[in-house]
C-alpha cells in the first residue's frame, strides 16, 4: 500500500473511531490548494497531530481546529458539493500531499467506516 492510501485508510479509521475530523485555517480562511490529481481540494486530517503538523508548513498563523463528524458530514460536506470541492484527506510530508476524493467517495467510504449503509442508497 503506498503512502497515500495508508493515511486515507488511517483517515476513516480515525474519523470512525474518535467522531472528530480536523482541519487547518487562519483568520482570513482557509487553505484549498490544487491536490495532485489536479482539482481543488479542501484538507482535512484524522487526528489533531497530524492538523497541527500541516498547520506548522502553511505557516505561523495557521491552527488545527477540530469539528464533530456529524457537523462534517451534515452541513461541511454538503457545502463542499456545492462549491465543487474535492476532499484531500490526511496529506502528509513536506508538500502535503496525498489521495483527495470525492464528497460521494468519502461518504461511501466513511458509512463503511462505521459499518452503515453506501451512501445514496
């Protein structure tokens, strides 16, 4: 398994576990870089650790700030849909950079997560 898809599995495993996702931002917003597969992407991580290490590469005023997963699923993800926003998840390493999915694919693959139904069904 390669890097990437070792911290997309940690991801929902994390995410199923703790109920929490983290994310990155500053006072004027937050960071939506073009991921590898060449789409914007908005991040979030699995554990406040890994949040905070990006946070750290961005730059001094930026901070890792958690969310409750059913926030997330509920009222971020939807949004992210709307502005035709991919999900990068877990990005690691001194670029950031890792798998970004789908809202759709990061549904199917949380409910699996917590052993609930795919998603649109």
């Amino acid at each position: 398994m390669s890097v990437s898809g070792a911290q997309a599995a940690a991801f929902f495993r994390d995410v199923a576990r703790t109920r929490t996702v983290w994310w990155v931002r500053d006072d004027e917003g937050c960071p939506v870089p073009v991921a590898t597969s060449g789409h914007e992407a908005f991040p979030y991580w699995s554990t406040k650790a890994r949040a905070q290490r990006a946070a750290e590469l961005w730059g001094p005023d930026f901070r890792a700030v958690s969310m409750p997963l059913d926030q997330w699923r509920n009222a971020a993800l939807p949004d992210l849909v709307e502005e035709d926003l991919r999900v990068g998840i877990n990005w690691s390493g001194p670029r950031l950079t890792g798998w970004d999915f789908t809202v759709s694919e990061v549904v199917n693959r949380l409910n699996h997560a917590l052993g609930e139904p795919p998603y649109g069904r």
